[in-house]
C-alpha cells in the first residue's frame, strides 16, 4: 500500500522558518522524483518544488526560490522541505508527492498558515 505521510505543517508567523517532512511507504522510492506542491484556498494547486530520484537536481517555483529548500535521504526514505522567510502568501496545503513517468502518487497534505 502506498503511503506518504507528511507532517510539521501549522502556524508560523510572517518571516518565520517551518520544515515539512514526508515519510514514503509501499514503493520504491529511489526510482521517484518527489515534488511538493501547495493550494491555497480558492486557488489551483500548483508545484512549489521537485526533487529528482537521486537527489542530484531540485527545481523551484519563482516564488520560493532563495526560500525554500527541498532535500531527501533515500535510505530513510523521507524528504523535506525547508521554508524560510514565509510570506502570508505561502498560506496553503502542502502536498508531498511521487512520480515516475505516469505514475503519481499523493499524501494527504498538512497546512501551512502564515500570519501574525
């Protein structure tokens, strides 16, 4: 059974760090790019970072660069996401996922809520 479990989301003040963690189960997860992605309310879900199988390439979304960080350790078989300077419109549901050619996988998301 595929799982991914994320946690550390909740309420974090503006300019504030927060670190989301993802912990995979049920496939093999060095074969997958792991993308986190966000959807605030009212708004279309959208990717905020990928991170290849092997670690050796990350891409962001323009407004998260020089912000957030995402990282993995495929022998935990978890992966990270590290955000730093928030916004209030980092507000959303952070989704942890899995993808290997057409197969995506998805956790069932923790809040993000930045204010003060």
């Amino acid at each position: 059974q595929v799982q991914l479990v994320e946690s550390g989301g909740g309420l974090v003040q503006p300019g504030g760090p927060l670190g989301l963690s993802c912990e995979a189960s049920g496939f093999i997860f060095r074969l997958y790019a792991m993308p986190w992605t966000r959807q605030a309310p009212g708004k279309e879900r959208e990717l905020v970072a990928a991170i290849s199988n092997t670690g050796d390439s990350t891409n962001y979304a323009d407004s998260v660069k020089g912000r957030f960080t995402v990282s993995r350790d495929n022998a935990k078989k978890m992966v990270y996401l590290q955000m730093n300077n928030l916004k209030p419109d980092d507000t959303a549901v952070y989704y942890c996922n899995a993808s290997l050619g057409r197969i995506t996988y998805w956790g069932q998301g923790t809040q993000v809520t930045v204010s003060s």
